[in-house]
C-alpha cells in the first residue's frame, strides 16, 4: 500500500493524467467529429448557395426582391423551402413570362445544376420543405385502390376524378395532371402552389401521396380502358347525362321539325 501510495504522489503522475485525457479526447473526436464526406457536402452545399444567389439576383429578384423578401409582383420566398423552388423552377412556371390569373406549366428555363442552385438558396432563407428523396415519392409497392379514394376525397373537386384538370373561378385553373412527374406531383401536394391547397406531413403522411401518386399514373397510363366507349372526360354520369340530353333531344328535334316542314309541304300540293 505504501508504494502504491509513493507512486500516486510521483512528480510525473499529473503529466501521466493529463496525457491519457488528452488522448481519451482526441479518440472521442476522432470517433464522432464530421467525416470528410460530410465536409464536402458542407461544402457543396455552401458553393450552391452561392451559386444561386447569383441566378437568384439576375432572374427572380425583380419580383420577388432583394433577399426573397417579396414585392407588388411578388410574393416572399422566405420559408417557402427548397421543394417550392424545384416544383416551380423545374416545371417552368418559374420564370413567369407575364402576370396573370395563374402561371402556366412550360419548358424549363434552368437546368438541373441551376435548379438545385436557387433551391438551396431560398432554402437558406428560411426553413421550409426539402427536396423530397425517391423513396418518398416513387410509387412502387403502392396501394393504388387507396390513392384513388384520398384522391377522389382531397383532389377530384378541381383536378377531375382522372386528374384531367378543370376551371376554377376569375380565369384560374386547375392543370392537367397527365405527363407531369412523380417528384413534381408530391412537391405540388406538399407545398400547395396558386390555388392549390398544402397537404403537409402533419396532414397528409409520405405514404398517403404515394398511393396518390401511384393513382394518377395508373389512370393517364394509357394501360387502362374504358367498358363504356368514350371517357367523355371522364367526369362520370354529368357528362354522359348531357350528352344524351344534347344529342338525344336535338335528334328528336330534328326529326320533328323535318317531319313538319314535308307536312307543310304536302298540305300545299
């Protein structure tokens, strides 16, 4: 006991201590400090923003102003998160050409790289949507009897039962969901652009607009058929009703008033 004792009071026993913390620490560091990957993401993610303030000051600031902060011709991006970017920037509407009731779908002005850009930039704005990852929107393993409920239920009223679209009021519109992508459907659903409504997580979970989305790509496949003949737009019993109202009655009417005027003739001879 007493030369261990003598050895706890050595000279170099705090130097001893004091190396092995050292050592304990830079371990620990090493262990969890961010690896060279993670830097390089870092990185990246700080070029693009860069990157995209310069796109972001030359295409999109004289509307929406200095900053995202908005203006008369433009509303704020502050908040608005990188997924609004990469919906509207990526399916055109964004640069928009001239005011409007509604911005239409149309080419892409950016690429890709550009896009990713001015997203990370207004997501550095403010916290808001990220661009989702394909696990989140790819409909494969997806229950596509489920989606056309929730989509008939949260999505029929404006877009058609088939997503075919229809008008709104004062000049606005629901668009056409035919052709448009997996990614830029969820986005839509998940940050509510124009007129549309926001279906958030809290709202709507990944799962429930992957059914969605797996909906709207089965029926404007081109895979399926319709038992009746014509799809008529595919607004159901309105539109078969009218038709054989505008075309049944207009038959007969002509037929009557052919039958009529032969009468009229005859009576004169």
């Amino acid at each position: 006991m007493k030369k261990l004792s003598v050895r706890r009071r050595h000279p170099l026993a705090a130097v001893v201590v004091l190396l092995l913390a050292l050592a304990a620490t830079g371990g620990l560091y090493a262990a969890f400090a961010p690896t060279d990957k993670a830097q390089a993401d870092e990185t990246a993610q700080s070029l693009d923003i860069e990157e995209g303030k310069k796109l972001y000051e030359v295409g999109c600031a004289s509307c929406h102003g200095g900053g995202g902060q908005g203006t008369s011709d433009g509303p704020s991006l502050v908040g608005v998160g990188a997924a609004a970017v990469d919906f509207q920037v990526g399916t055109g509407r964004m640069p928009a050409q001239q005011p409007g009731a509604q911005v239409p779908r149309k080419k892409a002005i950016y690429n890709d790289a550009e896009i990713k850009a001015l997203a990370a930039y207004v997501a550095s704005l403010g916290a808001g949507p990220a661009i989702p990852t394909e696990s989140q929107y790819s409909p494969q393993g997806a229950d596509i009897a489920r989606g056309g409920d929730l989509f008939r239920n949260n999505c029929a009223q404006c877009h058609n039962f088939t997503g075919e679209g229809g008008a709104l009021t004062y000049g606005k519109y629901a668009p056409n969901l035919e052709g448009v992508s997996e990614k830029h459907i969820y986005e839509a659903m998940q940050t509510g652009p124009q007129n549309m409504p926001s279906f958030g997580d809290g709202i709507m979970p990944d799962q429930e607009k992957k059914d969605i989305i797996a909906y709207i790509k089965t029926v404007n496949s081109g895979e399926t058929e319709d038992p009746g003949g014509l799809s008529l737009g595919s607004l159901g019993p309105v539109t078969e009703g009218l038709f054989a109202w505008i075309f049944g009655l207009g038959s007969l009417i002509a037929v009557a008033i052919w039958v009529a005027a032969h009468t009229a003739k005859a009576k004169k001879s």
